[in-house]
C-alpha cells in the first residue's frame, strides 16, 4: 500500500473510532441512584432484598449502573419511602405498596389485600394476567413506576397476650394492624392501631397494645415478639401473598437508557424470587425454635375467617361504591382469584393435602 492511501485509510478509521467511542459511552453512563427502604438492616430478608436487587442492577451493567440501598430512617421513615420516590427525594424506593392506603384504597391491592391471592398467584396475576399494567396505570398518577421485588409468602396472624377463639373475643382488642386489614378487622370488633415496627414490642411489653402482626417466624423471632405475647395465630389471612415493590421516580426511569431499564426489571424479577425462596427456607427452622420456647401455636376458628370474610365483601363494596380505580382492580384481582382456585382445587391442593397428611402420619 502506498503511503499516501496508508494515510486516507487511517485517518477515515480514526475519525470513525472518534464518533462511535463516544456513542457508546453515551449508552453506558456511569449513574449512581439511591433507593430507600422501609425496612431495617436487622431484617436481613425482606430488606436484603433491596440489596441484592441492587448488586444484581450493578453486575448487569458492568457496575456502571449503581444503586445505594439505605434501611428506614437513614433518609426518611420506612413509611415516607413512597412519597420520597414520588418527589424525586430518592430515585427509588422498596415497599409494599399497602402502607399508602390513606392516599388511595387502591394502593393495597397491588401489594396484598384480606382474602386476596397467595404469592404464586399474585406472581401469576402481576405478571401474566395484566396486574402490573393496571398497577403501573395507577402508579403513574403519583409519578412513580414499579416492579415486583419480593414476596414473603403468606404471612402469620399475629401474637396475642390471650386465646381467640370466637368472634366476640376480638371485640375491643387493640391490635397493631393497619391499612385495609385494620378497617376489615374494625368491622368485627378490633380497634386497629397503626404502629411502626420498632414500636411494637415495647408496646407489647407494657400491654398498650393486645395484639400484633409482622410477617411470619423468622422476622417475628428476630424482633422478640415471643418474649411478650405467648399465642401465635394463623393464618395471615389478609397478607396470604404481599408483593414488596421496587419503585422508581417515572422522570428519572424515562431518563434512563434501555439497556439499564432492562436491568432493573430482570433484578427485581431476581429479588422476587430470591426472597420468597429464602423466607420459605427460613421459616419452618424458626418456628420449630419458637414452639420449643413455649409458644402456643393456634389457628383462627373457621367462625372468625367467615365473619372476617364477610366484613371484606361488605368494605369492597363501600369503597367500590365511591372509587373508580379501587372498583376496577379489586373486580380484576377477584376474577383471576376464582379461575386461580378453580385450578387450586384440582391439583395444588389436592397434592399438598395429601403430602401433609402423609408427614403427620410419618
């Protein structure tokens, strides 16, 4: 090759090197975000959660995308995470959408609501049958965007200083229990007490309250709750599958390239999953260390689930009655909840059935 073309074929590879170098690094910004929680650190599980969420975003994008997750209380409450990712506070948050029910009833049906879907269901129903579109329909009112980033299972109902056995004995327990499951539980008799989960042992202890729920053994033993209320109620019939949420500032989310879009979604999927497989590994050990301390397991009365279940149809349909959004998403949730039990019926629990009675009889 002559020098002269040498010259041409360099300088035209340089000048195409010096145009696509900067369009990639254009694609792949460095970009540091903040997400905060509404749980503390000491709940490893559904706050390691929103950790492992963002270790899965950086490694996705080569760690040019980073999320920095601080527990409740660093930058605002556990109950402000919301409202601090819709004012661009914080780019994101991870929540459970059902502590913003004073905002709008709506906002608990994405996460759990009494009676609602258990968490295969709810996965199903997010993901499949057009639950994230409806919720992100109405997330966008408040200007953020979400993604399922974990599930606890169904949860526990709570510890109690003294046996329930029939309805009339829920008749003026102050319980710790907020949002739509507090107002259903009001409505056979509960005065409802919305408490922080710091503040709940203590008011335990000195018997300010009755009763509490949390989420289920593992956490529930971490936090002390056995040391002050003996009897441990099942099931969580109002949390029978909550989705925790990744929620992201829509302006920010929009600004993002697609690339790092896409990382957010497939983590959070990552972190749903992680989390529901960890508590479900989790739980069985601490709640044969908790019954060996002494505590008194016990199940709710089928009394109790049938006049809990009655009081839910009837607060659906008053908030039906005077909210839209409410209306559309709980008639969704219902309709998919019957096809879901339909099939529930024939093999799921059939088999689990079996499988259980199998163990009892060893």
């Amino acid at each position: 090759m002559k020098r002269r073309d040498f010259l041409k074929v360099s300088t035209a590879g340089a000048a195409v090197a010096a145009v696509a170098s900067p369009a990639i690094a254009q694609s792949s910004p460095e970009i540091k975000w903040r997400m905060t929680s509404s749980f503390p650190k000491s709940l490893d599980t559904i706050y390691g959660g929103a950790e492992y969420f963002a270790k899965q975003v950086a490694e996705l994008t080569d760690n040019k995308f980073k999320i920095q997750v601080f527990q409740a209380g660093e930058i605002v409450p556990g109950l402000q995470a919301l409202d601090a990712t819709s004012k661009d506070t914080v780019e994101m948050s991870h929540t459970v959408s059902y502590y913003y029910v004073g905002k709008d009833p709506t906002f608990a049906i994405f996460a759990s609501v009494p009676f609602g879907l258990n968490a295969r269901q709810m996965n199903s129903w997010l993901y499949q049958g057009g639950g994230n579109e409806l919720a992100n329909e109405f997330f966008k009112k408040y200007g953020v965007i979400a993604f399922p980033c974990g599930n606890t299972g169904t949860q526990m109902g709570g510890w109690f200083r003294k046996e329930i056995k029939t309805v009339a004995d829920l008749s003026g327990l102050k319980m710790r229990i907020g949002g739509i499951a507090g107002q259903v539980l009001q409505k056979v008799g509960v005065v409802p007490q919305q408490l922080a989960g710091g503040d709940i042992y203590p008011s335990l202890e000195k018997g300010t309250i009755d009763a509490a729920e949390w989420v289920g053994p593992y956490d529930d033993e971490k936090l002390g709750f056995q040391k002050v209320a003996k009897y441990y109620y099942y099931p969580g019939f109002w949390e029978g599958g909550p989705t925790v949420h990744a929620f992201a500032n829509l302006e920010k989310w929009n600004s993002l390239p697609k690339t790092y879009q896409a990382a957010i979604v497939n983590a959070s999927a990552n972190a749903n999953t992680w989390m529901a497989a960890r508590y479900d590994m989790q739980n069985p050990t601490a709640l044969k260390r908790l019954v060996a301390g002494g505590t008194q397991l016990r199940p709710f009365s089928n009394e109790i689930l049938d006049a809990c279940l009655k009081a839910t149809n009837e607060l659906w349909g008053e908030i039906s009655a005077k909210n839209a959004d409410f209306k559309k998403t709980i008639d969704a949730m219902q309709a998919y909840r019957s096809d879901e039990y339909l099939w529930w019926q024939v093999a799921e629990y059939t088999y689990d059935s079996f499988m259980i009675r199998s163990r009892t009889r060893g």
